[in-house]
C-alpha cells in the first residue's frame, strides 16, 4: 500500500485540448522526474483509471502514452459529442481536463 497525493501537487500541467474533431488529448506533465518515473513504474495512471473518471467505457480510451521527454502522460478519448455538433458545449476541447484536478494518485511506498 502506498501513499495517496493529489495530481494537483505532482503536476506542472493538467490540461486537455482537441485531437481532432472526434477526440480529445489529455495532457499530464509532471514537475519532477523522480515523480514521472515513478508514476510511470507504479503504472499509476490506467485507462481503466481514466473511464472512470470521465464515466465511460474503457474502449473510448484510444490511447494512454507515456512521453519521457516531456516527463508526461497523455490521453486520447473520443469526444462525447463532434467538435462544433449541435449542443458540443466546448470545440476547442479546453475544459476537459475537470476531472484530473480531483484525481489522487497513490504511489508505492520505497523498500
């Protein structure tokens, strides 16, 4: 069992923004390496994590990377509804991100 710490505190950067007019990327640049390499070993962001959150089917998530460059994860998903479709509330896809802000990730505690 780990510790529990808002992704608020381990992130430089919670956002989202369009991936095209069916999908959605969601980004999560950490502010320390240390921190991204051991998110990334502890395998403490899923897609089965990510549906959850946003409350849809594990299949909607296209794509969960790890992007080492930018110490970041990053999230496809299709989009509830087409960029700019009758009643689509945000085109650019910018105020995606909600849900990640109240997310806690727990970390293995070190041996």
């Amino acid at each position: 069992m780990g510790q529990k710490y808002p992704l608020t505190q381990l992130a430089e950067v919670i956002r989202s923004k369009n991936a095209g007019p069916f999908e959605l990327t969601l980004d999560i640049i950490f502010k320390e390496q240390a921190t991204y390499e051991k998110v990334k070993a502890d395998r403490a962001v899923t897609r089965e994590l990510v549906a959850g959150l946003y409350k849809i089917p594990v299949e909607k998530i296209i794509a969960l990377v790890e992007f080492d460059p930018a110490r970041a994860i990053k999230i496809t998903m299709e989009r509830p509804r087409p960029a700019g479709e009758l009643g689509e509330t945000d085109v650019y896809g910018a105020q995606q991100h909600g849900p990640l802000l109240a997310l806690e990730i727990e970390l293995a505690d070190e041996s």
